[in-house]
C-alpha cells in the first residue's frame, strides 16, 4: 500500500517535469536574450506577406459580394 503510493508519487513527478519542461525551456530562452525569446523579429505589419496579401483580397472580394463598403 505505501510503496503503491511511493511508486505514484514519482511517477506523478515524471509527468508533471515532462508537461512543464517546454513552459521552463521557454521561461529559460526569455531570461537569456533580454526578453527576446526568438531573436530579432520585426515588428507585426511592417513585414509583406503573400498569405495576408490573399486573404485581404478575399477579404475584399467577400465585401463586395456582399456590397459592404
């Protein structure tokens, strides 16, 4: 009975150190670059992209369907 419960304490162990060591790693890589954790970015909507180009088209084309202006 005790050792049952020994036995489910590690192993309740081993799963918690399994499901929290990406939010450590990612805690650990955010502390080291001075609060960049994935490096130099650029700011959000200064960088073109094809896919935000099409879906604003879509976008638009739904509008207009619609004939919302």
């Amino acid at each position: 009975m005790v050792g049952d419960l020994i036995w489910m304490s590690i192993v309740m162990w081993l799963v918690a150190l399994f499901a929290f060591a990406p939010l450590g790693y990612f805690i650990y890589m955010y502390s080291m670059k001075s609060g960049e954790p994935f490096g130099e970015t650029e700011p959000h909507g200064d960088s073109e992209s094809v896919v935000l180009d099409v879906a604003e088209g879509l976008i638009h084309k739904i509008k207009d369907l619609l004939g919302k202006k």
